[in-house]
C-alpha cells in the first residue's frame, strides 16, 4: 500500500475525530442540529479514510455510503448495525440542513454520540488492520 494513501486514510480518521468533538461541543451548547450534522460528517469521514485503503470514492454523498455498506458491511467487515447507523445518520443530517423546521432534541444527539464512538472505534480498528500498524 501507498505511504500517501495511509497518510491521506489517518488524516481522514484525525478529521473525523476532530468532527466527533465538534459534536460533543455543540450538543454540550445545546445546538442539536449543529450537533447532528458534526456527527453525521464524524461517520462519513471514517468511512472515506477505510475505503480510500482499497481504492474506492466517491464524489457524492450516497455514493461513499453505498460503498461502504457494499464493501464492508455486506462483505461482513463492518457489522450491519454500522452501515444501518450510518444510514441514519445521514438522513438525519440531510433533514437537520435542508428540511424547514426540523429541530433534534437533546436526547435524540445523545443517543447519536454514544453510538458514534463505538462505530468510529470499529471502523478504526479496521484501518489499524489494514495498515498493520
């Protein structure tokens, strides 16, 4: 495998933890929406730094999603619970952004954060397998 390739894959994870924490800080501030968005882009970019490793993008949204779950959760590297939870979010970020009066609660955020660091931590192992490192 390509260094650049690993280094654009860890810049990817680095940015998706970043994101997480932007998350975190918006839901502590009670900007439900804002949170959403971060979390939904938290998962998108984990997911494009494990498909870069073998080649795969997309320049549409939907398209990295349905790589994803083509390659890792119906291949059964990723658990079907992480391409489900990917999907969610997606919509939910999709009617947060673009949908008039769609407003999260404060539960609804919570439970997205809590499930988003187990399925970054799983996508992060992956990596970790793919790179052996």
């Amino acid at each position: 495998m390509k260094p650049e390739i690993i280094e654009l894959a860890r810049h990817r994870m680095d940015r998706s933890r970043q994101t997480c924490d932007e998350a975190r800080i918006l839901f502590e501030s009670q900007k439900y929406n804002g949170a959403m968005n971060r979390v939904y882009y938290s998962m998108f970019y984990a997911v494009s730094a494990v498909l870069i490793l073998e080649g795969y993008s997309s320049a549409k949204h939907s398209g990295t999603i349905s790589l994803f779950l083509q390659h890792y959760v119906k291949e059964n590297r990723a658990p079907e619970e992480t391409g489900k939870f990917l999907r969610e979010v997606f919509k939910s970020r999709s009617r947060g952004d673009y949908d008039d009066y769609t407003e999260f609660s404060g539960e609804q955020v919570k439970q997205a954060l809590n499930e988003l660091a187990g399925h970054l931590s799983i996508i992060e192992k992956t990596i970790l397998e793919m790179i052996g490192g």
